[in-house]
C-alpha cells in the first residue's frame, strides 16, 4: 500500500457505511445512534465467509472499545461505548460547562439521574449487562444494531466452532494523556502507556477498583465462552481527539480496524488458490494477521479440472417448494482481484407449503442468582474413609507446595461462565512420591460483586489469599489424617487433596 496506508483504512470502511448500488458484501459495525437505535448500547455486526469476497469494519473509535472474532467461516465484531458502559458521565453545569462534581446514574437518554456520590456499584452492574452480556446474547427484545451474541455462534456447525479456530482481538484505548506537554500528548504509538481499562490505568474514580478490572473482566468472559487457554491478541490505540472526532468524511485512519476476506480463486485449477482472511489496525501497511487455508466445503468454491480453468460456483441454495426462474451476473471486486459470479435473481413457487410454518421459540429469562457475599465459609474436610491406604502429608511440604501453586503466572480470574469450563488443576509429587492436588472452581449459578473473583486474591489485595485458604484446608481439618478439605471463598471454591493415589 505504501504512502496509501492511512488512506486505505478509511476509504474502505467509507465504502462499508455507503454502499454503492446496494452492495451488501462491505459492511461497518454500527454505533447505534442512527433511526430508532438508542444511543450508548453495546452493537455487533458480522459477515459469513462464502464465496464473495467480504470486508467487515469497526467504525473509528476514540475512547471505546471493540471485540473481534474472526475465523474460516466468518467475521464478527463489536462496539461497547466508553460511556456510558465503562464509566458514568459527569453532570455539566449547563451555563459554564464545567463539572458540577456530581454524576449520572450508569443510564441511555438524556433524563438521568444526578448523584452526590459516584455510582460504582450501579456502574458495575450496567457494564456486566451491556458488556458482559452482550458477548453471549443480543439484547431482549432484540434489535437490528445488536445482530448476534456470541454463545450461538460458537455452537457445534456455528461460525465459530472449534474446526473454524477463532480467532480473537480486543481494540482498546491506552490511558487518555490530558496534558499538553506531556510526550505522549496526540502521539499516535504511545511509549510506556498502559490500557485504560487494565490496572494502573484511568480514569479516577473508575467502578472496578477492587474488582478485576474492566478490561479483564472481558477477557474472562471470552475464556468462558472460547475455553480457558484461548489467546486473546490485545491491539492498544491511542484516542485522537484533536482531529474531526466523528471524522464523518473517512479521511482519518486513526481508532479503525478492518477485516478482510478473499475467497479461493477458482480460475487457479492447478495448485488451487488458498481462501484467506486479513486484518488491519489503523495505519498498517501490511496485516496484523493473515491466515489462509484450503477452501472449505460448505460454504465455498472449488476449481473444475474438467473445464479448464471455468469457475464452478456453489451450488444454491434452492428454497424448499422453489426454482430458480432467472439468474444474474455481477461482479466483485475486492482486494485487487474482480470475481464474476452467478446467482438466482427470482424464484417460482413449485409446491405449495402443507401447513403453517411453526411460531418462532419464545425465550424464557432464568431468574436472577442472589449475589454470594466476598468472604470465606467454613472448611468442608475431606472424610479420611474415601481415601484407603492414603500417604503421610508433610505439614512443610504441604504450605511450600500451596505458595507454588497459588504464585502460578497462569492464575488469572474466574466468573459465572468459568463453571462451564474445567478447573484449574495442579499435582504435585514431594520427594517421598506423595500426591498433593490442588484446584479452584467456580460454583455453579453462583454471582458475586463485580462479576468475576482473582484466583490469586479472591477477597482483593491484603485479604486473604489463596495460599492462606489452601493452608486452610490443611490445618483446619486435623482428624483426617492430613487428607485436606475445600473452602468456598464468594463463588471461588479452593479444594486441597492430600495423598491420593
């Protein structure tokens, strides 16, 4: 691309929000606040990968943030507002536009409530919903800004099964520099610059502290849905201010991401070409990622050996009682390469339908799990009788070993969709060969405050750590022979084994 990389961005994802003639191929997330749509609420769009070149773009973003999944059968991403999911808008003198010092209540429209104190609780709970949520289901009702969750989507035969490998990115903003002289101040690449969301980070006051922080607290939930040891590639921009923030002309390239994807060029019979996706942050002139593959069956296209280097297109998808009556030719065209292709421009009816078609499957809301208190319960011991011929547990071994397992780098958070995945599982072996085993779980329709719990931390910093309660299970349960117990902490339930075979 070259001198044009900045430019590239941003016309392409001009051409994702005003079509020419009606194409539908190039779409953008939208934001919104067009039409009916209630300004502020978390919105998604995605595209299937066929047989038609696609591009999907997130739109510019300048303090918010976006999730991306992308695998070999299709694109989808999101746009979660700053405010008001991450943070409540301050209320603004109306003459002097200056902060009052008081808040508005986490909220959409414009007849929200003012508060003395900051919201941080109502903050938390609007962001598990609008953020949180979203990333499982649309909204109920469902609306047209909001096209899919991800839950159905990852679904055995759905977008983003495992034979798709997903891949996943999270576009965030670093902490916003305020500061005229400082260095960073309107610089497009940072240095030294943490997220907004992660911790340290801004602004102050902010709902998570305490909790795990925001930016975490959606990378757990992507784990609940994709599985525990997914990567998630964090890609950091810094909010431009300065320039045309809406940039309504698409002449900035600035907080736009754009995904891309070529279908196998079927006039290429011997090798066939490769399908492929692509991605662009910002001003890249080459891919933040590619990833190419063999064409897959369904959808897809395939070369024809016995026609030469004629395109066979995929078979259409006939409506059931139908026939295609007439077809049409267009072209398109997409990352340099033009495709004509056929499709059915009318159907006739062929067979007339039986009976009504069923109703559409109501959904049913499960009702609300009271929140579990962020302390720790009683020791459940383990009963020495389930474990026959057991070894002898060293006391010393036992509190080393627990510090080993609990300063693990692989510990992170848990929150309600962690109880649909495995725990997290250690053994250890002492010297003498015997067995400690060590595991955390979420329990199971369990809430607590903030949604998500620190494994290491489960009451916060300075509190009782899980070094401490796994100790616990040991020097609180004396008759058992040194066997262990669990403890509930919140909705976290650590689970000490000793000398099991």
């Amino acid at each position: 691309m070259g001198g044009d990389a900045v430019k590239f961005i941003a016309s392409e994802s001009n051409l994702a929000k005003n079509p020419i003639n009606g194409n539908t191929d190039a779409v953008i997330v939208p934001l919104g606040n067009e039409g009916d749509a209630t300004p502020g609420k978390t919105t998604s769009q995605m595209k299937e990968f066929t047989d038609r070149p696609v591009s999907l773009a997130v739109p510019r973003l300048i303090g918010c943030t976006s999730v991306i999944v992308v695998s070999k059968k299709g694109v989808w991403a999101n746009h979660i507002w700053d405010a008001p999911i991450f943070r409540p808008e301050q209320d603004i003198n109306e003459e002097t536009y200056e902060s009052t010092g008081k808040w508005l209540t986490p909220g959409f429209g414009f007849d929200l409530e003012v508060v003395e104190q900051f919201p941080r609780q109502a903050q938390l709970t609007f962001f598990q919903e609008h953020a949180l949520q979203r990333l499982h289901t649309r909204y109920d009702p469902p609306d047209d800004e909001h096209i899919s969750g991800l839950d159905d989507l990852r679904k055995a035969g759905g977008m983003f099964d495992e034979a798709s490998e997903p891949r996943i990115f999270m576009f965030s903003p670093y902490v916003s520099i305020d500061d005229e002289k400082d260095p960073n101040y309107g610089v497009e690449h940072p240095q030294g610059l943490n997220a907004a969301w992660d911790r340290p980070g801004n602004p102050e006051p902010r709902a998570d502290e305490g909790v795990a922080p925001f930016n975490e607290q959606i990378r757990a939930e992507l784990r609940g849905i994709f599985g525990a040891e997914t990567q998630i590639d964090t890609v950091l921009y810094a909010p431009d201010l300065d320039e045309d923030p809406e940039d309504v002309s698409f002449n900035l390239h600035r907080g736009r991401a754009l995904i891309q994807f070529q279908p196998g060029d079927l006039s290429q019979c011997d090798p066939p070409s490769k399908a492929k996706w692509r991605i662009w942050f910002e001003g890249q002139t080459e891919p933040q990622d590619t990833v190419e593959w063999d064409p897959m069956d369904d959808p897809s296209q395939w070369c024809d050996p016995s026609a030469g280097t004629k395109r066979l297109r995929l078979r259409w998808k006939t409506p059931t009682g139908s026939s295609c009556a007439s077809t049409a030719t267009v072209s398109q065209c997409n990352m340099g390469a033009c495709v004509p292709t056929s499709s059915c421009a009318s159907w006739v009816a062929t067979a007339t339908p039986t009976s009504e078609p069923p109703p559409p499957p109501t959904q049913t809301e499960a009702p609300p799990q009271p929140t579990a208190p962020l302390e720790v319960n009683p020791v459940q011991c383990h009963d020495e009788k389930d474990f026959p011929g057991h070894a002898d547990i060293n006391p010393r071994e036992q509190t080393i070993k627990a510090a080993v397992f609990c300063i693990s780098e692989d510990l992170g958070y848990m929150g309600p969709t962690s109880a649909r995945g495995p725990p997290v599982h250690l053994r250890t072996t002492d010297d003498s060969g015997t067995n400690y085993d060590w595991t955390i779980m979420w329990d199971a329709g369990c809430t607590v405050e903030g949604g998500l719990q620190s494994l290491k931390d489960p009451l916060g910093e300075d509190k009782n750590t899980c070094a401490e309660v796994m100790r616990g299970n040991y020097d609180k349960c004396p008759g058992n022979g040194g066997v262990g117990g669990r403890t509930k902490v919140g909705c976290l339930i650590y689970d000490f084994t000793g000398g099991r075979g």
